[in-house]
C-alpha cells in the first residue's frame, strides 16, 4: 500500500494512493479510521482490511472517487510522530566526513549501529520549510530514508525486528551546521542544529510494496534490505545520488539497538542517516579536499529541494526566510 495524509478542511485525512489518485481510507471502507495514527496504534487488528479495500479500489469496485494527489495539500504521512530518532547507517557518508575533516575513521561505527533523538514536534511534509537567520549559517539538506514502527516491542532481536516496520519514506534531516558545529564542541547535540525541521513524505509505503527491490544484507548483518536509488535536486540541479542498498547497518538491527531496555511504539519515526554524498557538507568538504578553490554551497531562502528515492515517490519543498532578524548566535556570552 500506498498511504497518503492530506488536509481535508483542515483535519487530518489519510488516504490510499492508487494511480496518482487518493482514496480516503474511510470511504472505502468504514471500518478503516482516518487518520495514520489511529492505523499504526491498531495496525495488527486493521491492516487486512486496509489491503482488502485497496485492492477494492485497485479492481475499480469501489465507488468511491478518488481526487488527484497534485490537487492535494499534502502533509507528512505521519504528522505527530511519537518519537523521532535518526540513525548513522551509511559507512561511505562517515567515512567521507572524517577524511574531509583529515581525522581517522571511527573504528566503532563497524561495532554497533548507533542514533540521536531529534524534534518529533518538528516533523513536517512537503512545502515550506521557515528557517530563522541562524539557520541559514550553512543551512543543509540530508538525503535519507526512513521507516514508522507499527508494534509495541522492547528488547527485540534484529531477526524479529522487521515485523515492527509499517513502512518506509524519504527523509531530509535539514541541518543548520553553525548551530550544530558550536554545540557539538561541548559534546551534546546534535540540537538547535537540528530541532527547527525534518522532512519525511510524501507518502508511506509498505515493505510488500518494496519486494522487487529486495536485496541480501551486507555480509555479517541481518535484516530486509533494498536497493532503491537516491537522488536530490537544488533547483533543478542533481547534486546527489546514492543507494539505499549501501546501508551498512540494517533497519532490523537499528530497531534492535532503539528497543534495547526501551519501550519502541506505534508512530515512531526512525531515519537511516546521510547516504554517502547526500548533503552539502559532505560535497563541500570533498570539493575543498580536491581543490582550494572549490565554490561550497549552501541553502538560500527560495531553494527549492526535491528528493526522490525509487518506490518511495519524490518529496518537495521550499526554503522559506522567516521575517525577523532575531539570532541566538548574538546571544553567546563574550
């Protein structure tokens, strides 16, 4: 399936996305509810109706008529997380990071998948994303995917841990790296770097859905792999391209570490982490490697970021300048 939520009146609305059109899940069929919450906190006890009404429309014996997702306002396909982690999953990214940085690479990262918690009220889907002037002190996209739990579970094993998985997005971890860099040297955060806006949209789609693209594990790991591509746009330009598939660290075994002596619920949203070459301060620390005079960028308030990874659609939004010149940055002590 794929699971859309879009304003309807001003409320939530969750809808199936069949042919480039949405189907409210409750019109085809009242048993369903309306909105994402509501199925992933009852999704044992309600996910077979949802397949057996989207087949209903997929078959045309529905009589409920669909509305063209372009004509919709489009919201995350789960707007009030419970939680939001994000991992460090990708080796090449951190990898590249550190050599960019001329420091040695982590010898833990091959030891055990890690993540930070980041802002769950900040979630957001396509659109506009309104940034404060500090945000714009090397303001960042981070070209991810990530995935929404759909069980209750703790201490869960990474063989088990796919079955907690509801689905799978795109996520841009947007990123204002001044912020980030000045806190990060007192050894807490990521924080003010990172709790202004993530993006995850524009729809949920189940691991059924990702079959074909089904590839083994990277060796020595365990858990549902797949080779999607990955790519960014700033303005019409590509500036990234990954895979999905080079995932170092599995989603199971991410779940694994999350769920240890901890309750995972229904609704939270965990992120992979920057695929390698997806996001400027990687591209612009590589570019500076090989030439000094290599011409970094940046976000600028009118950019506009769109994001496309197979099977998960494209998600599309645009840098917004709050009006006020108010800065935190100006608030440091002397």
């Amino acid at each position: 399936m794929k699971l859309v939520t879009y304003s309807k009146q001003g409320t939530e609305q969750l809808a199936f996305l069949v042919d480039n059109l949405l189907y409210d899940t409750n019109a085809v069929n009242a048993a369903l509810p309306t909105t994402m919450k509501e199925l992933l906190n009852n999704w044992e006890q309600l996910i077979g109706t949802a397949r057996e009404a989207e087949q209903q429309v997929k078959a045309g014996k529905s009589s409920v008529q669909g509305m063209p997702y372009e004509t919709a306002t489009v919201l995350a396909p789960v707007p009030n997380p419970t939680s939001c982690r994000d991992g460090y999953a990708f080796r090449q990214h951190v990898a590249a990071a550190r050599r960019n940085r001329k420091v040695d690479m982590i010898a833990e990262f091959d030891q055990y998948p890690i993540f930070y918690f980041t802002n769950h009220n900040a979630i957001q889907g396509p659109g506009e994303i309104r940034c404060m002037p500090d945000h714009f002190q090397k303001l960042d996209f981070e070209l991810e995917s990530s995935i929404v739990l759909c069980k209750k579970g703790r201490n869960i094993k990474a063989e088990e841990a796919d079955e907690y998985i509801a689905g799978y997005m795109i996520m841009n971890d947007m990123s204002a790296r001044t912020l980030q860099m000045e806190e990060m040297l007192l050894n807490l955060g990521p924080a003010k770097g990172k709790d202004f806006s993530t993006v995850i949209g524009p729809m949920l789609v189940t691991p059924d859905e990702l079959e074909p693209y089904k590839v083994p594990a990277k060796e020595g790991h365990v858990g549902n792999n797949y080779s999607l591509k990955m790519r960014c746009w700033v303005n019409g330009v590509l500036v990234s391209e990954g895979n999905t598939a080079d995932m170092d660290w599995t989603y199971a075994e991410i779940v694994e570490r999350c769920a240890y002596g901890a309750d995972i619920l229904p609704g939270d949203v965990i992120g992979s982490g920057t695929v390698g070459t997806g996001c400027f301060l990687e591209l612009n620390g590589t570019g500076l490697l090989n030439d000094p005079n290599y011409k970094v960028q940046w976000l600028q308030p009118g950019d506009v970021v769109e994001m496309e990874i197979d099977g998960l659609g494209k998600l599309k939004n645009t840098i917004v300048a709050e009006n006020t010149d108010w800065s935190i940055l100006n608030l440091k002590k002397k």
